[in-house]
C-alpha cells in the first residue's frame, strides 16, 4: 500500500484546533454517506441550499441552519439513531485510546464486535486499527482509502488517531522514514491526551533507533518525562530498552570493520558485540553464525523466519557470499543497499555499505569504492543520523 504521506502531512500542518461538537463533526459523516451513494453536492443541495452551502457542511467550515442539515443528513440517510451514534461515538475512540495504552487486544476486539455494526466514519478508524492488529491487510488497505478522502473534514482527535495507525502501519512494513515523517509531524501538535502522546513517542522512539537519528535522545527525554509524570513504569521500561538498543546499535556501526578481521580473535570487540546480541531469532545470530560455524549458519538460514525484509535480504546474501563472491555483491548493489536505503536503516545501510567497499577495495577498485562512501557520507548528512 503506498501511503499519501504529503496530504496526510498537509492536512496536519493545517488542522484547526479542535472541539468535541457533533455538527463540528457531522459534516464528514454527511461526505462519508454521500460518496457511498454516489451522489453529487447539487443533488444533495437541490431544493434545499446553494452547492457551496453543502460543501461548507461537509467541511465542518460553517454552523449550519438546524433546517438544512435535518433536510442534508435525510438525503443522505443520516437518521437520527446514526446521528446519536455519532454523538456518543467520542467515547468509542477514547475507549480504543486506553486499550492501544495498554495493548489490550482482546479489549479492542470487543470494542470492534460491539460497533460492527456501526457505519459512521469514526468506526472506519476503529475498524483500520483492528485490520491492522490481525494483520487483515487487505482490508486495512480497504479502509484506509476509504477514510483519505475525508481527511480534510477530520476533527483533530479523529485526524491524530488515523495519522498515528498510518504512521505505524509505515513502522511495521519497514518503510521508516515516511513512519519518522508523520510522527515529526504528530510532535507538532499541542496533544492533550496524554495516552495518546505517549503511544506517539514511544513508536517514534522505536523509528528512531532504526534510523540511528541524533533526535533519538530529544523524543527519549519526551517520553520518559510524560511516562514519568503519569506514572507508567512499563513505557519508563520501553524507553531504558530502547535507549540501550540504540547505544548497541551504534557500537556495531563504528565497530563493523572489524567484521573484516578474523572472526576467530575473541578479543575483537565485533566478536564480543555479536556474541552479546546473538540471541535466537535475530540478525545478530545469523551474522555471528556465518562467521564462526558455517553449519550452523546453514541450519539458521534454511529455518529463518524473519518478518524484516532486511534480514531476510542479508540471510540470501550471506548464502550466496558462500558460493559466490561477484553475484552477492551485484545482489548487495542492486537489491540490498537500495532497499537499505529505501527503508532507512542503518545498520543495514552500513553493514551492506561496509561489504560493498571491502569487495571493491580488496579488487583495487578504489574510485568505485570511494563512491559508494560518499553517497553514504551525503545520505548521512542529509537525513541527520549519527555519524
């Protein structure tokens, strides 16, 4: 799916300050409902108020005449049982709020059993945040566009619930840096809802640490002083966590040449490093495997399952280096390192980048090995990571 990150970044730079007020809100229903009956703004506005009349509703731009809307939401079938649904449906998002805090699956399922039935717009964002927790893909991409349309209408708290499920559909798909480009912009915002902020800063934190950016020690401070100030020790937990995988995953960065370097040195600090974080079902494992027991590198990379594409890139890597020296450098250069770039990484982005100019340095190919250093240098500098 891919993700309209320039509306959705334009409608937040711009998004008033919101009030929780059902007209304030009834104009996007009223959009929702006309849309799905295929019909236009004159048809809704005939005999009853002037084509720009009804798109000011429908924006939430004006206050409207009691009489006019009765009349705009019975076109549209807006009755008056899905107009109170609408009403009470604030509660429905604060509940969904509380259960993302305290990733309470079961209780969001419930909440989806319960508004199942519900058609209006703020269960579609119910409904997103479901098919994005079972994995329900298909459907959450269904969704999705379902509710872009309606963006610019959004009340904030509606706009910021939407943006962060985006935000984080973007994180676990591992397109990073268009996930870092909406949290930046949720940061902007004065959010009231301390929940909410909080589930934003935590997975901006995670983001970060993937890209090895120097804000990560900024929004660390964020979280840390919101969790500590509500008293929540298990986002207290996740921010030490965090912080302690950021600081392991610079140490590999500044210590991958020693990659290079016979593996079998115990002392070598990329030996200690690797061993230290060689836990099963990691990257790590399969490195350190590769470079000190081939046979057990072998079993790894047969049974690896790896939800991180990167991994996965590096696992076929890894076996075709075994057998091959040119065609896993031509596959690092045409599929690993762009897609490392692509995704943000920098582990991966170095580790990849490191392979690539010890190859073309031990081919005394220097001019091209100095090249890709400096396109690395210069994505470096321009996407402020740690260097």
């Amino acid at each position: 799916m891919q993700i309209d990150l320039s509306n959705i970044t334009c409608q937040l730079e711009k998004k008033r300050e919101f009030t929780e007020d059902t007209n304030a809100i009834i104009g996007t229903e009223i959009r929702l409902s006309r849309k799905k009956l295929s019909l236009t703004l004159k048809a809704v506005a005939d005999e009853t108020c002037s084509v720009s009349y009804v798109s000011k509703v429908e924006t939430n731009s004006i206050d409207p005449n009691v009489q006019y809307l009765e009349e705009i939401c019975d076109k549209v079938n807006i009755d008056k049982k899905k107009f109170k649904e609408l009403k009470n449906s604030i509660k429905t998002i604060n509940d969904v709020i509380d259960a993302m805090y305290d990733n309470n699956l079961d209780k969001i399922k419930e909440i989806y059993e319960n508004c199942k039935s519900f058609e209006n717009y703020r269960h579609l964002i119910l409904h997103l945040y479901y098919y994005f927790t079972t994995g329900d893909y298909y459907k959450f991409n269904k969704v999705y566009k379902q509710i872009l349309p309606l963006i610019s209408t959004l009340s904030e708290v509606d706009l910021l619930m939407y943006v962060f499920i985006v935000g984080y559909y973007a994180f676990e798909k591992g397109d990073t840096l268009d996930a870092v480009k909406i949290f930046e912009e949720l940061d902007e915002f004065n959010i009231n809802n301390k929940k909410l902020l909080i589930l934003i800063y935590a997975k901006y934190l995670e983001c970060l640490v993937r890209l090895n950016s120097n804000h990560f020690h900024t929004i660390k401070e964020k979280l840390l002083d919101l969790a500590g100030r509500v008293s929540n020790t298990k986002y207290l937990s996740l921010a030490f966590k965090l912080e302690n995988e950021f600081n392991n995953r610079n140490l590999f960065i500044d210590s991958f040449f020693e990659i290079y370097q016979d593996m079998s040195n115990t002392d070598s600090n990329m030996y200690k490093l690797l061993k230290k974080e060689a836990k099963e079902g990691t990257f790590y494992e399969v490195v350190f495997a590769h470079y000190t027991d081939i046979n057990k590198f072998n079993l790894l990379a047969d049974t690896y399952a790896s939800k991180n594409i990167l991994e996965e890139y590096t696992i076929d890597y890894l076996k075709l280096k075994e057998n091959d020296i040119v065609e896993s450098i031509n596959y690092a250069l045409d599929v690993c390192l762009p897609e490392a770039y692509h995704r943000g990484d920098l582990l991966f982005i170095t580790y990849f980048k490191n392979e690539v100019e010890y190859y073309y340095s031990s081919q005394s190919k220097y001019k091209r090995a100095c090249e890709v250093e400096q396109y690395y240098r210069r994505f470096i500098k321009t996407t402020n990571y740690c260097y």
